[in-house]
C-alpha cells in the first residue's frame, strides 16, 4: 500500500440521473472487497440542503462568503459554479485520503471532471453516467419534490448541454440500473489499476 498512490474517479453526469445512488453502491461493493481502500470525495456547496442531507455528509454546506474565502486560502482543488450554486473540491481531505492509498470517488461536475483530470493526468479516471431517457430524467427530477416547474426546466435544459460533452470524458455509462451502473464503474477501476503506467514500479522491483 505504501507504494501505490490511490486513484482519482471523477463521475459527472446530468441532475438526477443517480450518481450519489451509484457511487454510494460502488463504495459499499468495494468497502466488501478491500475495506479501508475507497474514501469518498465530499464536495463543498453553497446550495441549501434537500430533505435529510446533513453537512459533513452528502456535502459540506457553507455561506456564498465563506466558499470565496476557502478559495483565497487555496482550500479548494477546483471549483464550479452550476444552476446558481458554487461546487468545490476541498483540498485538506483529499490530500489526506490519497496519502494513505486509497482510491478516491468523486461525484462532481464536470468541469471539476476535467479540472482533476488536467491537475492529476495519470491519477484520474473519468466518467460520464446518461440516464436511460430524458423522460426518465425529468421523472426522477420531479420525484425528488423539492424543485419549482421554473428549477426543473433549468436543470433539464442543463442537462442537454452536458449530455453533449460526454465524449470529452474516458468512459461513458448509462445508469438504467443502480447496480449495474455501479458494477460498471468497479470494472473500469480494476482496468486502470491494471494499466502499465500504474505497475511500472512493481514491475521494476522485479527485474
């Protein structure tokens, strides 16, 4: 474990179309497997919690002012600004999950996708999850119950447009079903795992 440096999976993907459902299954699968190997990236936010979400938890919730203060202390990786909401990666956990060698999940967007993908290169692996339909989206949007007709026809319109940059993402996935889509995502973490460039010093240690 000493010699391996864990790997960044930054999952984007449309609102509503599951990916805190998806990863929170894909930490649960490989909790089973390797306990103590996957930390989960949890973002900071400006937007309001929704229902039971609890700070700390499903994300760090602060002040628009204190967001841009975490930013000036160089306490954000990265950040975007999406349907009015700042989303940032803080930086003191993930140096800290990563220096143990474990394998970090994000559920981010995708800009910071990107952003990670440009800072970490070889550490990072992306990943764009469709949703089967944009009916079953919009369903999904509405079920939540907490969004105005004027919200949700924003986030939809969002949505196309970043349906449009998935093929800027590695691999692309369509959550029709939770544990498929998360079964989904173990198999391409075992494949980048297994890639040369992530062995090369293992294979040295051999020659």
């Amino acid at each position: 474990m000493s010699n391996y440096r864990g790997l960044i999976v930054a999952v984007s993907g449309p609102s509503g179309v599951g990916k805190g459902t998806v990863l929170a299954k894909v930490e649960e699968l490989l909790e089973k497997e390797h306990p103590g190997s996957v930390g989960h990236s949890i973002s900071v936010t400006t937007r309001a919690p929704r229902g039971q979400e609890k700070d700390g938890v499903e994300y760090y919730f602060r002040t628009t002012e204190q967001f841009e203060q975490m930013i000036k202390d160089g306490k954000i990786v990265e950040y975007d600004k999406y349907v009015d909401n700042y989303y940032g990666t803080p930086s003191d956990p993930l140096d800290e999950m990563l220096s143990k060698g474990q394998d970090v999940l994000f559920d981010i967007t995708i800009e910071g996708s990107l952003a990670l993908n440009r800072k970490f290169d070889v550490d990072t692996v992306t990943i764009f999850i469709l949703p089967p339909s944009m009916e079953e989206l919009e369903s999904r949007l509405r079920g939540r119950g907490t969004e105005t007709e004027e919200k949700i026809a924003k986030r939809l319109a969002q949505s196309r447009e970043e349906i449009k940059r998935a093929g800027e993402f590695e691999y692309i996935i369509t959550n029709d079903d939770v544990d498929r889509a998360a079964r989904d995502i173990l198999a391409i973490i075992t494949a980048e795992k297994l890639k040369a460039s992530k062995n090369i010093r293992t294979a040295k240690e051999l020659e």
